[in-house]
C-alpha cells in the first residue's frame, strides 16, 4: 500500500469536505439550521 498516496487521497477528501460543509452552511441547506459536522 502507498502510504504517501493514501494520506494525500484522505487529505483531499478532508478538504473538499471542509469546502462542502461550508457551502451547506452558507447554503443552510434549505432551511434547515446548519449544524456541526459530526
């Protein structure tokens, strides 16, 4: 296993998500108060 690929994958994942979850807040996703990713 490529570890160096592995945790460069998780880090991208990490910040997509991070870009993701602040357009659901800005978003507030439909009406629905923003929360705290879990």
């Amino acid at each position: 296993m490529d570890f160096a690929a592995l945790i460069g994958k998780v880090a991208g994942l990490v910040t997509q998500g991070a870009r993701g979850d602040a357009a659901l807040r800005q978003k507030g996703r439909g009406g629905v108060p923003p929360r705290p990713a879990a």
